[in-house]
C-alpha cells in the first residue's frame, strides 16, 4: 500500500511507519482470533514478537470404543448407511450372545442423503427380526438421529414416513431397545453400507461376508478401539 502510494498518488511513507502500521494490524487481528496454536517453536517465536496471546492446542480425548454383545436369548443388529453423489446404501448385522454371526444385509436405497439411508437400515433390520419371530431386538447405531427418530417421527422424510410406523408398530411386540455407538464400534455395518453402495437390489447373507471377516474378528475378540476427539 505504501510503494502503490508513493507510485501512484505522490504520497511517500518512512518505512519504519510502514513497519509500526503492519505490527500493529497484525497484532489486532491476532489477539481476536480464537483459532488455536500449533506446536511449532518457530510460529511460537513469531506470533511473540508481534505480541500475539497464544492459545494453546486443546488437549486430546481418548475412548475406548468396544463392541458389546447382547444378553442370552437377545440379537443385537448394527446398523450404518452410506451415501455419495449418485448414491446411498445401508447395511446391518445380526449377532447373538456369544457374539456370533446370525445374518447380514446390504442395500442400495437410490440417491439419497446418508440420514435417510440409516433410517432405512434400521427399518430393514426391524423387519426382518420381524420376519424371523425375534422378540429380544437390540439395535445400534452410530448415528445419533436415528436414534432421536424413535422418539420423534415428525424426524422422518414423507416418503418412508408410512413404513417406519409400520416398524414402530412391529417393535411394540418385541423386547426392543435402541442404543448409539461411536463409528469405531460399528465397523462391520460400515462396512456393509459400502458394499451395498455397488449393489442393485437387497442382498442377504446367511454366510459371512469375506469383506468384513476382519471386522468381525476384531469385534468378537473384545479388541477396543480408540476414538480421538478434541475436548
């Protein structure tokens, strides 16, 4: 500004005013912001000699995230959905007491948000502990809406909104909790959901998938997984 001065408009400016005026802008606009430090010595040493207050980095939160299995004559079904620009899909899987594999589905559910294809996965799930006569229901999922959707349905769209009652009457003959997880312990729906992002129709399996053989492992052993966050 000051060269474009002495340039353009015959309005010369002594550096050292040039100088003042830039440490002083760069301290104001400094000492508003409420954006975090980083650890480096040398963004330290700088921010200090423009007397910029430092706010440190928030500390780390570590959980431990671990898969839980049901209680005796309980299924417990997680559940997660997917979605990308020219698709969404939604995946679940049923374990029993002792942690082991019962069934698992995957399915496309068209170009839609990831929300609505969550909702639909816990609709399937519900249907077809339904269809099986299991009265001992637990459902998990990772996220935290559709667990609000079973306290309020006006959190529903329109268009699954005749379905999902059809779900609320279902789960009023059953046993039926519902329950959140972090991402971490609900990788085997995760997975699931990726899978049906590639799928057509409804897919069903009475085997378990090579796809999430890992994932379940991990689960069935009890390994904790670790969530990061920023307290």
């Amino acid at each position: 500004m000051a060269r474009n001065n002495a340039r353009f408009h015959d309005k010369s400016t002594h550096w050292r005013n040039v100088v003042s005026w830039i440490s002083a802008n760069t301290a104001l606009a400094g000492n508003k912001t409420s954006m975090c430090s980083n650890s480096s010595l040398i963004d330290f040493k700088i921010l200090k000699h423009f007397n910029i207050n430092i706010h440190p980095p928030k500390a780390i939160s570590i959980k431990e995230v671990i898969w839980l299995p049901p209680l005796i004559d309980w299924v417990k079904c997680n559940t997660d959905g997917a979605s990308t620009q020219i698709s969404s899909a939604c995946g679940g899987i049923f374990r029993n007491h002792l942690a082991e594999f019962i069934c698992c589905f995957a399915e496309n559910t068209g170009i839609n948000t990831a929300y609505f294809a969550e909702l639909c996965g816990a609709m399937r799930a519900i249907e077809i502990a339904t269809d099986n006569g299991w009265r001992n229901v637990w459902l998990e999922t990772d996220s935290t809406l559709v667990v609000l959707a079973f306290k309020s349905a006006s959190l529903v769209p329109w268009k699954i909104r005749i379905r999902w009652n059809n779900c609320m009457h279902n789960i009023t003959n059953m046993n039926f909790m519902i329950s959140h997880t972090y991402r971490e312990g609900n990788n085997c729906a995760d997975a699931l959901a990726k899978i049906g992002l590639t799928l057509v129709h409804l897919s069903f399996w009475n085997e378990l998938p090579q796809a999430i053989l890992e994932s379940y492992s991990s689960d069935r052993l009890g390994r904790p997984k670790f969530r990061f966050s920023y307290m």
